[in-house]
C-alpha cells in the first residue's frame, strides 16, 4: 500500500464513522439491500449480500464510507428511535405539535 492509498483508506474510515453526525439515514429496502441517505437527499445502494455500494467512490476503489460505515449508522438510528418512541410528549409538546400541524395545513392552502 503507497501513501496516498493509506491516506484514503484513513479518509475513508474517518467519513464513516460519522455518517449520523454528517445527517445520513439508512433504509431497508428488502433483507440485502439498504439506502443511504445523504442530506442533501442523494441515496446510495448498499448490497450487502454482494457487498457493493452505487457510490461514485466505490465504484473507483472497491469502498467506499457508505459500506464501511452502514453497520454503525444502522445501530446508531435504531437507537435514536428507540428513545424518540420512549419519549411521551408533555401535554405542551403535544399542544404544540398540533397547533404546529394545523398552522402548517392552512398555510399550504
């Protein structure tokens, strides 16, 4: 391995380790396949039983953040979501939310 292939191996690593923070999301599309979300709204095809991604990156260099970093931010989502369903809202919350929803309704009219 040259010095610029450990650089990007590094580079790599470093991207997925912070897939959650950076504001992706991951969706099971069936038992094999997953969707990664950036935030912009770009998505990238994980094939785990092959093991490839639809990335640009991956394409060029056999991995890519989205491959080495989907077992994490899977875990690390689950985990979010389990606390956001352990959360009952406070009557406030709650009043909010609906008079959120309502306001957002009528202005869409």
């Amino acid at each position: 391995m040259n010095f610029n292939t450990a650089r990007l191996q590094a580079n790599i690593a470093a991207r997925a380790a912070r897939l959650w923070e950076d504001g992706y999301t991951l969706t099971r599309k069936a038992e094999d396949t997953l969707v990664i979300t950036s935030n912009e709204g770009t998505n990238y095809e994980i094939d785990t039983f092959w093991e490839t991604c639809s990335c640009p990156c991956f394409k060029n260099n056999d991995t890519c953040k989205h491959w080495i970093g989907w077992k994490n931010l899977e875990k690390i989502q689950a985990e979010y979501e389990e606390h956001l369903l352990s959360q009952a809202p406070t009557e406030d919350e709650e009043f909010g939310r609906t008079w959120y929803e309502c306001r957002a309704a009528a202005l869409a009219r």
